[in-house]
C-alpha cells in the first residue's frame, strides 16, 4: 500500500509518500518521496490556493497512491487562522478527490501517537522518529515534510492494524457448565 500524506499549512504545506512493503517476513516502511510547498505571503489566497492544488495534483499523480491521508482540523483559539487552514485542507482534499484518490483523515494526537508513541510530542521527537522509522540517512529538509510523512505512517499503521484485527478469528470462551439452583429443573 503506498500513502501520499499531506501536512496543511497556510505557509508551507508538507507532503510525503510512503509505501508498505510486505514481501519481507516482517513488513517494513519505505520512503518514497517528500517535500514542501512553500507559499508567498504576498501573493493573494487565491493565487495560494491554486498553488497547493496544482503542486498537490501534480505529485499525486507522480506518485499514484493508494490513499491520501491528511491531518484533521486543529482547534485553535484564532478562528482566522483555523478557516485559512481549513481552506488550504479543502484544496488539499479536492486534489485527492479530482485524482479519485480516497482521503482517509486522522488528528494531531493519533499522528503522534502512532509515530512517536506520545500524542503531546514536540516537532523534533516527529522527526527524529520518522528518520528512524523510514530509515533515513537524514532526516527530512523541513517539519512540514516530516510531518506529512508521519501523517503517512499513522495511515498506514492504522490500516495494518484493521486488516490484522479483521484477519483474527474471534475469540472462543468455552462454555461453562452452570448449576441451576436447587429446587429448578
């Protein structure tokens, strides 16, 4: 399975390609691609939006993923800010939606929780873990691409484990005998 995770941001927004590899006894995390989509202040946000839609399509369709996992809405105390962000996630998901890629959506915490193993982890801990779990020589050339690519890594972590869990046959509890009281037949 390979997964195209997108990182949101007003400024920069992340991207990075991850794919399982499962012909190994253990199944292992290869790093396909990652990078940043960095976007000028100056520029109107229309003209910024457009920019994250075509770069977004452009690598979607470089990579051909499976799934494009994204990071949900992070509730911040500026409502300014959270609706930018929620139009560059807009934008992010109409590309998916145009490559008829399905978005699969997951919040901060169980990205880091998945990668890190704490959900209030700091940026470094996310990308020193990443480097690791892809095997990087070095780690990742900015936050948001270690991010997307952790984004990437919770999907796919999240995925394995359904199939594991759908996999298991259910669990067999005997019966036991039971004694009806005296006196009930």
């Amino acid at each position: 399975m390979r997964v195209f995770g997108i990182d949101c941001g007003t400024e920069f927004t992340g991207y990075g390609v991850v794919q399982l590899d499962e012909r190994a006894r253990t199944s292992k995390l290869l790093h396909i691609a990652d990078g940043t989509i960095r976007l000028n202040k100056k520029h109107a946000t229309p003209l910024r939006l457009a920019q994250v839609y075509a770069e977004l399509i452009a690598q979607i369709q470089l990579h051909d993923p499976d799934v494009v996992a994204i990071e949900e809405v992070f509730f911040s105390a500026n409502a300014k800010s959270a609706l930018k962000l929620g139009q560059v996630r807009g934008v992010a998901m109409l590309a998916a939606a145009t490559c008829n890629k399905p978005v699969a959506e997951y919040a901060p915490l169980s990205i880091k929780s998945a990668v890190v193993g704490y959900g209030l982890a700091a940026k470094e801990q996310v990308q020193f873990m990443v480097t690791r779990l892809l095997c990087l020589e070095l780690a990742p050339n900015s936050a948001d691409s270690a991010d997307a690519l952790a984004i990437a890594i919770c999907h796919l972590h999240t995925a394995q484990t359904e199939v594991q869990t759908t996999r298991m046959p259910p669990a067999r509890i005997p019966l036991q005998k039971r004694s009806l009281p005296e006196g009930v037949r």
